[in-house]
C-alpha cells in the first residue's frame, strides 16, 4: 500500500513511514500542493495512492464517490510531525487489514 499524504501534513512523513508505506509521496512532490481536492481524488485514483489527509473534504468526496481511492482522515488536533507518525505506525495493523479486506473507501483514525 502507498500512501499520498495531502498538503495539511508534513511531507517528511514519506520518509519516516517508508518501512511500511513504501512508494508513498507527498502532493508536494507531484505539484498537487495547490491542486483542489477533486483533482487530487483523480491523481491518487489513478495512481493506486490511499489518500492521507486531516481534511473532511475527502471524507464527502469518499461518500459522494466511493472509491477508489481509499480514504484515511485522522481527526486528531493540532500534533507534532513525530506524534503524527506514531499514530499512523499504531494504526497500521488496522490500515493493513482495512485495505485488503473492507469494502468500505473510508477509515478515520482519532
């Protein structure tokens, strides 16, 4: 699984989760910084990206289009880049599972 992590999170992520997420990528790295939300839906569809995102805007366009792709929004506040990353390592058991067996294009982590 790669993961495309939208513009509200640090792009040092790619490289901290590499180990588990390896291929993944930043908006940043593909010029999609700037790009609207739909635009960056079609990138990661195509792509075979999970978007990782703090925005509720991929949250509507996951019901609004199902997936793929498939949708991880973390709802948690303001947090440092490191408290971001343990929490995505601790979800991963989860993440892992959730990809290859749930028909549901939405996971939200808190």
């Amino acid at each position: 699984m790669k993961l495309l992590f939208d513009q509200n999170l640090s792009p040092s992520l790619t490289t901290r989760l590499t180990d588990l997420f390896p291929g993944s990528a930043h908006v940043l790295e593909f010029g999609l910084d700037q790009a609207d939300d739909r635009e960056v839906w079609e990138f990661a569809a195509a792509g075979q990206y999970v978007i990782i995102t703090k925005d509720n805007d991929f949250n509507e366009l996951s019901q609004l289009l199902g997936c793929p792709p498939f949708v991880i929004w973390i709802r948690r506040g303001n947090c440092s880049t490191r408290e971001m990353e343990q929490l995505i390592r601790q979800s991963y058991p989860f993440i892992h599972d959730w990809e290859s067996t749930s028909s549901f294009g939405l996971m939200v982590i808190v």
